[in-house]
C-alpha cells in the first residue's frame, strides 16, 4: 500500500485520467473529490463489497447455463 500525505486543495493522479483532490479535512474526516473518465465505477469500498454479494447471490444455483438458455450442446 502506498501511503501519502496531502493537504487541503492537494491531488495525486492515478494513471493519466484520474485525479483525486483533498477537499478538506476536519478532525478524523477526510472530504475527497474524484474526478475520472465516465466509464470508471467509483463505490465506496462498503457499497462495491455489497454489490459484488448480491451479484453472486443472483447467480447461485444457476448451474447449467446452457440448459437455461437451451443451447444445444457442443
């Protein structure tokens, strides 16, 4: 992990596209702006960790694809 500092108004830049601002800092909270390209997901990591359960829950059980979309076999 890459550990930096950065004041109020200070950014660092992931690849060439995305740019991360501190906006401000109050006490233990941290205020960030994110900007980046449209087709970047951005989720707080609590939401993308949620996202990904409900995904896995709507594929459980769907064994056989192939029978469910009735394919013919290879």
């Amino acid at each position: 992990m890459l550990v930096l500092t950065r004041k109020p108004g200070e950014a660092l830049m992931i690849g060439d596209d995305i740019e991360i601002t501190i906006v401000s800092v109050s006490g233990d909270q941290v205020k960030i702006g994110i900007d980046a390209p449209k087709h970047v997901d951005i989720h707080r990591k609590e939401i993308y960790l949620q996202i990904g359960d409900e995904n896995k829950s709507a594929s459980a059980g769907i064994e056989n694809l192939a029978g469910l979309l009735k394919l013919p076999p290879k």
